[in-house]
C-alpha cells in the first residue's frame, strides 16, 4: 500500500455507510474485489431466456407505450445543430402526429453546449417525466472518451446543469479502472456529482456511463456498477453508444441485479440505463421483461429506468399503429426527427 | 411511486395468454399399435390418453397384449433378418438422417403434443426436448458408418432385437435416446412408450412411415406394465433398454438374468447441487431452480437436494424465493409458463403424500405464490429447508417440483453428504474455483456432474447413474457400447 493510496477518498455518503468512514482505495478494493463472481454462461442463458417471453395483444399495447415513456431521445453527432435539437424536441412532445394519445418521452439527451435549445425549444414542457414533462440529458465529462483533466470534467458538468440540464450522463475514467484505480474513478465520480448541483441545493440527476463494451468482462461490470452506487450515482448506464458492443440484454440483466442487490441491501432504488443498440420494439419489450423480473416491475418508472435510443421511438410507433390499425405502415408514416 | 402506467390497476407482469395453437396437430380419434411399418388394432383393451392440465381425453390408444407383443418382435426379427442386418452402416445412417430432418420440420408439432399429452411447459418441450430429440438422431446418424472406431475393436456386430421402455418424462427424448443408438449399431427395436404419454411417440411412427424405414425396423407397441413385462420377458429379445424407477429396474434385472440378454438401466436418483460460498450467486440460484423446477421435477437426473455451504444459506434461501416468486404455472401451452402439470393423478398423489412426511419429519416448508388452476393435476414450487440426512423427502426420490435444502460446512462435509444416498445418477458443483470444482468431481459417485450449470444435456456426452441409479451409457460413444459386441462374441 503506497502513501498515495492510504489517502482517505473523497467522503461520498453511501460508500461511508457501507464500508466504513475509514474509506480509503483499500478498503474499496476489498470491497469490490470481494463481490461474487459472475459466471458468463449462465448469466447469457438466463437473458436468453428472458428473452423468450410472449408478450402480446393488451400486454404489447401496454408495452409499447410504457417504451416510449421510458425513451432519453437522443442526438449525440458532432454534426448536431440548434435547429436539429429543436426538431428532435418537436418529436419528443409529439411523438406520432397521427395520433395524440401517444404518450411522450422522458427526456431528450444532447451534447451540452446544446442544452439551451433543448430548455428554450421545450418551454413549458420542460420537467419531470413523471409529471407527463420532458427532461433535459446532457453528456459531459469529456463524452464519449472520457480522456481529459478533471478540470475540465467538472467545468463540461458545470456548464450544462447551469444551462438547465436536469440530468448529467458522465463517462467513468475506463483506463483508470481497468489499471485497477478504483480510488481515482470513485472520487471522480464524487467530483462530478458536486458539481451537479444547482444554486439552489439540489441536484441534477447523475447517470454514470460504464461504458461496458470497454470493461470486457461481466465481473468488471458488476465492480464497476457498484463503484458507480457507492460513489453517488442515481443511475447506471451502460454505454456511450460510441463503442461496440454497446448495450446488451446480459450487461443489462447484471447491472439490473446489482441495483436489486442495492435496493435489498439499503432500500433505496437505482435506476438503470441500457443505451445504444437497441433498435427494435421487440428487442425493447425483452428489456421490459427483464426489469420486471430481476428488479421488479416499480423499476419500470422514468425515474429508475431509461432506453438510451434515437431509431427506437420510430419502431415502436409503427408497431404502435399497427395494434391500433390492424396494418402495418412504413417509415414514411413516422415522421423523423 | 409515481403514476405512469395507462391503466394502474394492471400490472405488467400480468402478461396476457400467448398460447401456442393446437391446429397444427392433426390428431386421430385412436391409435393402434405400430407393427411391421403399419397401424394395426391391438388385441388388448384400449385406454385413454388424458391431457393432464385438463383432465380432457386427447385420443384412444391400443393396448399391447402378449400376442401383439409376439408379433412386434417376430417383425422386428424379420426386418433384422432380412433387411435391417444386411443394410451397409452409411445406408443406415441415411435413415437416420432423414428422421432428424424430419422431426425438425415437424417440430412444433411434435413440441405441442408432448406438451398437451405429458403437461410440461411448451417453452420446455420448443427448446429443449424437441431440439435435442433431432440433435440425437443427427448425432447417431454419423456414427452408424464408424462403428469400427467405438473402441470395441474391428468390426462390431449388432445384437439383435432391442427392446426398450421408456417413462413418461421426457416420452420422446427418451425414445430417441432409445431408438437412434440401437439403429446406428444395426438393431432393429420393440419400443414401449408410458402409458400416460404415448402420443409422441404414435407421431414419431407416422415420421418412421414418412422416412420410408424399412417395415418393421421401430416396432412401437402402447400399453401398460403387463405389456412392457411381456416384452423385457419376451425369448427372442437380444437387448432390454429400461429407463424408469428403481422397483421395476431391479425386477427387470432379475427376470433377464441368465437370460443372454444384454441389459442396461437408466433409474432412479436423488441428486445433490452443491453451492460453495464462493459460487456465482446469481446464476447459482438459476441453476438450483432449473436443477429441480425443469419439467416440474420430473427429471431422473434432478437436483432435488441443494447442499449449501451454511456461511450462504440463508442467503441463498431467500435469493431462491424472490426468484422462485416469479415462475409462471399453469398452461402448459402458454408460451410464458414455467412450471406445467404434474403428468398423472397417481403422481401428484405422491409428491403430495411425501411432502406431507416431510413437513411431519421437522423440515421447514415453503410454497411459492400461484394460483392453483381449478382442473388438472398441479403442484406449486416447494421448498424445504433445514431439512436433516436422515429425513425421508432427503432420501427418497419425489420426482415432483419439492427441493430439499441441507447445509455444509466444509468440502469433505459436502462430498460426505452428497455420495450419502443409494443413488449416483448426477450431481452439480457451484464455485468460481476451478480446481475446487475438479477436486470435488473427482470425489463424487455420480454419472454426470456438472460444473456451475444443471440439467444440460448433449447427446456426445454419456449419460448414466452409480449404484441404485442402473448401469449402462447413453448418449456418446459409451452408448454405442450398449447396443453393440465385438466381434465374434454374443452376436446372434
């Protein structure tokens, strides 16, 4: 144990009541390296079978519109402008023209310097998806790498809860972890989450990226995930959607079951982000089920779970107006974003 | 909890009925006895097939009498005579290859009748059985021209007539475990299937005609106990092949005895799963509910003792309830069940019978939350816990969805606890160890182990049980070694 590492972390409430206040890289190590393993074979066989279940008729019905409440609309290109993110806002608050029961999204989610547009564009649909209003997601911390000083982590945060982002989606330091800094990326995460918070007190919510597809195995998932928790995460999400393999129904079912651990653990719930490759209403309703069955079917709430998608919402309202036409359309009969 | 959902009252999990349909079954009234390639009326009197999740009858299927039994026989001697003996190992093969393609394409099918006839959930019967059904054929196909490299020396002959019976478990894997070995090594069969679950294997005659087998290579014969007795029993058998309870096991062995006639048994067990506190958890609990709770417990090889490691007891105790809260039972064809119908009324009689001895011994019950349907024969996830060695529900074979948890405190405490038992069919080691898991293997008297995984079946991998649970290999090479002699010694 060098000097350096005997140095207490940064106090981050959970992980104190848990470990103890004595928080030092060692103890989290402890900690974390002490989870039970994940065995690969039977974690995939269990998604997999998830994954069979029939959900149809009145079950899709409802399925379908739970989706679409649970969706952070997302444009994340270098390429994205004012104008894009407004259109992209257009659709989150009316999703199918065609048809005004359809519910609308959680949130939109957009790179931070275009937060404004988002605020401005939303007006007074702006707030919280459980009232029926949208939310604002912003990426920081040098999103999608990650690779830059703190400083400017905090300072890209900053800006973005300043400009009224409601939500910020971090990217843990994937280099440090895997070179086994747990300390380093527990008191960056501690960081980011001071820097969520607002003039007045509160807080914008934390979602920690993981970025799973670069952790490459499910025990890295499963500290990482933990780490996240103990560091003061409200949400863990699983991918950029920049790196392959992004999200994935295992990674997911893991992550689902370490916030079901939590919740058993210390009562207090938290929520779970796949992002990035889910395309389909049918990969979507697999998700579904998922939550239902490993957390419990409270999970299925804007506030504790969210699909991180931009091609998703189009599916889905296609399946939606084939339940309610009886005939499929084609993508000319959604509009895009 | 916020409001979001369309309609509060209904929850998600209320998942609406996806059944299966049954349209694609094009069934008939009543069944006669497949003999010489060909439906003929049995002699016996006919009984009903019920469909245990309803108690509705399905179809009338013949009933065997000594007499038919006769005639199976002298046609499956006749084909081996004639045809079946004289049929070069790739042109046997062909056979078996083209019953393979065809229980694939007629697989839903196939996967809807065992679940209406046996009462095991149709995501079990589309996935497992009826896959792995063309899995065994397709794997047998290719040995039927290789026998030489068996490992029984140049040249392997046939035995003759086989005669098989089979339970009412898995009533069409086990056939095919039965018939795809026997004919690869150039046997010709009188199969058996269980009284309570013949329409599969009636079916899988009609799939035999569709394949232009040879006339009376798979003699399939319906009925009961007396039949399959007639038939073990019968003179001009080579070969028995029983898979089924230990009773009738150790009296088949007896009557062939002396007899010449080769045997094999597939019985009874009473397997322990072993979860070591270093185990993964999570995927630890799936295998325990997967190791007992598979086709409702009606699985020879079942895990049906957990020993775990008492520092994680209570831990994993309560992880197997939360799952076990979310199975689904009742329809077997609903494609969101779990847990299906107990097959028959005599066996529900049973599990309910030693369940009650269990709760009388001390042991701790557990039912899951399901609702009962109001006809059929149901039983709901059981767990017993603190259950002792010397209790009957940790000895006896249930053959019925009832766990029995023992605790461990130590490795040779466990292997102790785990070879306790007159059985030896299977056993599961839980743990992130690799050497532990081997170390533990290699001290255990079962047929099977599995490492960090239950209930998985290949058909290149022998299958069979230690002591009370029979002799003999399925499945693999090995189980070649069952229907074959070298040559030059035994062959007819």
């Amino acid at each position: 144990m060098t000097l350096e590492s005997a140095q207490a972390l940064a106090p981050a409430e959970r992980a104190v009541g848990l470990i103890g206040s004595d928080l030092t890289e060692k103890s989290l190590r402890l900690h974390l390296e002490g989870l039970p393993g994940v065995d690969a074979v039977g974690l995939e066989q269990r998604a997999a079978g998830l994954g069979t279940r029939s959900i149809k008729t009145t079950s899709k019905a409802r399925a379908l519109d739970t989706i679409i409440r649970l969706i952070d609309l997302t444009t994340l290109e270098g390429a994205d402008t004012p104008g894009k993110v407004r259109s992209l806002v257009a659709k989150a608050m009316n999703p199918d023209p065609s048809d005004p029961s359809t519910p609308r999204v959680a949130a939109v989610c957009v790179y931070g310097d275009m937060v404004p547009y988002a605020v401005e564009a939303l007006g007074a649909s702006h707030g919280d998806p459980a009232k029926g209003l949208i939310s604002v997601a912003a990426v920081a911390t040098a999103f999608p790498s990650g690779r830059a000083s703190l400083h400017v982590k905090l300072a890209d945060t900053a800006d973005a809860v300043a400009n009224g982002a409601d939500e910020i989606d971090m990217v843990i330091d994937r280099g440090a972890f895997l070179a086994g800094n747990y300390g380093l990326v527990f008191d960056q995460i501690v960081a980011v989450k001071d820097a969520c918070r607002r003039e007045d007190g509160s807080y914008a919510h934390l979602k920690v990226i993981l970025e799973t597809g670069e952790l490459n195995t499910y025990d890295n998932v499963r500290r990482a995930s933990w780490l996240a928790i103990l560091a003061g995460g409200d949400f863990i999400k699983t991918s950029t959607g920049k790196v392959a393999p992004a999200a994935t129904l295992p990674v997911t079912l893991l992550m689902l079951e370490v916030v079901r651990d939590w919740h058993r653990l210390t009562g207090e719930r938290i929520g779970v982000k796949p992002a990035g490759g889910i395309r389909s209403s049918k990969d979507a309703i697999k998700y579904l089920v998922t939550v239902a069955e490993t957390a419990g079917e409270e999970w299925l709430d804007p506030h504790l779970f969210r699909f991180g998608a931009s091609s998703l919402l189009n599916d889905v309202l296609l399946q939606r107006q084939k339940l309610t036409t009886g005939r499929y359309s084609g993508p000319d009969y959604v509009t895009i974003d | 909890m916020t409001e979001i959902s369309t309609s509060p009252t209904h929850s998600f999990l209320d998942y609406a009925p996806a059944p299966e349909s049954k349209s694609i079954l094009h069934l008939k009234k009543s069944y006669g006895l497949f003999i010489g390639g060909e439906f003929v009326k049995g002699s016996g009197k006919p009984f009903l097939t019920v469909s245990p999740s309803t108690e509705e009858t399905i179809a009338e299927i013949a009933n065997a009498s000594a007499k038919d039994v006769d005639a199976a026989v002298a046609a499956a001697r006749k084909a081996y005579d004639s045809t079946w003996r004289k049929l070069s190992g790739a042109d046997r093969g062909k056979y078996l290859f083209r019953i393979a393609r065809l229980v694939q394409e007629r697989a839903r099918e196939l996967a809807v009748a065992e679940s209406l006839d046996n009462g095991k959930p149709i995501k079990e019967s589309r996935d497992v059985d009826v896959p792995l059904v063309a899995a065994w054929f397709f794997y047998y196909a290719g040995w039927a021209d290789k026998l030489d490299y068996a490992g029984l020396g140049p040249n392997p002959k046939a035995l003759g007539v086989a005669a098989q019976v089979i339970p009412w478990n898995f009533p069409l894997l086990m056939l095919a475990w039965k018939i795809a070995p026997a004919l690869a090594a150039g046997n010709t069969v009188v199969i058996k299937p269980a009284e309570t679950t013949p329409l599969s294997a009636l079916i899988f005659a009609e799939i035999l005609q569709q394949a232009d087998l040879p006339a009376g290579v798979v003699n399939i014969i319906t009925g009961a106990g007396d039949t399959g007795e007639a038939l073990v029993n019968h003179p001009d058998v080579n070969k028995v092949a029983f898979t089924g309870s230990t009773a009738v096991g150790r009296a088949i062995a007896k009557s062939t005895a002396g007899s010449g006639k080769k045997l094999t048994l597939e019985l009874g067990g009473k397997a322990a799963n072993i979860v070591f506190d270093d185990a993964p958890i999570d995927q630890a609990v799936e295998g325990i509910v997967n190791g007992i709770f598979f086709n409702q417990g009606h699985v020879c090889c079942a895990g049906s003792r957990l020993l775990v490691q008492e520092n994680v007891h209570e831990e994993v105790v309560e992880r197997l309830k939360t799952r076990l809260a979310t199975l689904r039972l009742g329809d077997p064809l609903d494609k969101n069940t779990d847990i299906g119908a107990i097959n028959s009324r005599e066996q529900l009689d049973r599990i309910r019978t030693l369940s009650d001895i269990g709760e009388k011994e001390g042991a701790e019950r557990w039912t899951a939350p399901c609702v009962i349907p109001d006809k059929g024969f149901w039983f709901a996830p059981t767990i017993f816990d603190n259950v002792s060695t010397s209790s009957t529900i940790a000895r006896e074979e249930i053959f019925g969805p009832v766990l029995s948890v023992l605790t461990f405190r130590t490795p040779a405490e466990a292997i102790a606890k785990a070879n306790n038992t007159p059985y030896g069919l299977s056993a599961g080691i839980w743990s992130d160890k690799g050497s532990k898991i081997l170390a533990v293997a290699d001290e255990l008297r079962a047929g099977v182990i599995w490492a960090n995984t239950f209930n998985r079946f290949d058909p290149a991998s022998p299958f069979g049980g230690y002591k009370e649970s029979g002799y003999g290999r399925e499945g693999g090479r090995h189980g070649l070694a069952a229907y074959l002699s070298s040559a030059g010694w035994g062959a007819k």
